[in-house]
C-alpha cells in the first residue's frame, strides 16, 4: 500500500478522494451543524452554554445524509455485517462531526 492509495478511490473509474464532490460532504455538514447550533442559540431556544444543541443539530444532520445515501440500493449494505459496520462508522461519523462543530463554536 501506497500513500496515494489513500486519496485514490478504485471502481468501475478511479477517483481522487480530495477532489470529488462527495468530499465536500463533511464540510457542508460541519457548516450546517455550526449554523444550527447558533441559530438556536441566537432565537433562545438553548442554554448558551449547553452543548446539547450541537449534538442535536449533528444527529439531524448525519441521519438526513444516511437517508439520502441508504436510498441508493447500489450503495445500501445487504449483509448483517454490512449493516452493523455501516451504523457504527455512521455514529463515528455523528461523534467527529459534533467535535468538530463543537471546536469551531467554542473556540
């Protein structure tokens, strides 16, 4: 293995991790989440200092991301395992995205 086997993506077609449009999911996410969190807390519908709106914000956005990608049935996992190891890298995907709004929002 190589380091440029891990900015490289192998199908039917190679792709370039850094530069294909699903790239930008994280970002995007990471905006809405921060987005989210300060509107909630601008309208005073949360606690300025709880972070329980951010954790919300991120559960909403990442299950609406799950949605969308589980709707493709090339992309839906079909065995048991598929399934167990696609919800947990989803709940690891919830947790860095909630960090990672948490660190722009705080500091």
């Amino acid at each position: 293995m190589t380091l440029r086997d891990l900015f490289v993506l192998r199908g039917a077609r190679a792709t370039g991790v850094f530069i294909a449009p699903q790239s930008l999911a994280f970002a995007l996410s990471t905006c809405i989440v921060v987005t989210a969190t300060r509107a909630g807390r601008t309208l005073g519908c949360a606690d300025p200092e709880s972070t329980l709106v951010t954790l919300l914000a991120a559960v909403v956005v990442s299950a609406v991301i799950v949605a969308v990608t589980m709707s493709d049935r090339d992309v839906r996992p079909v065995t048991a395992g598929g399934w167990t190891a696609a919800a947990l890298i989803a709940w690891v995907n919830v947790f860095i995205l909630y960090v990672a709004a948490l660190g722009i929002e705080k500091f």
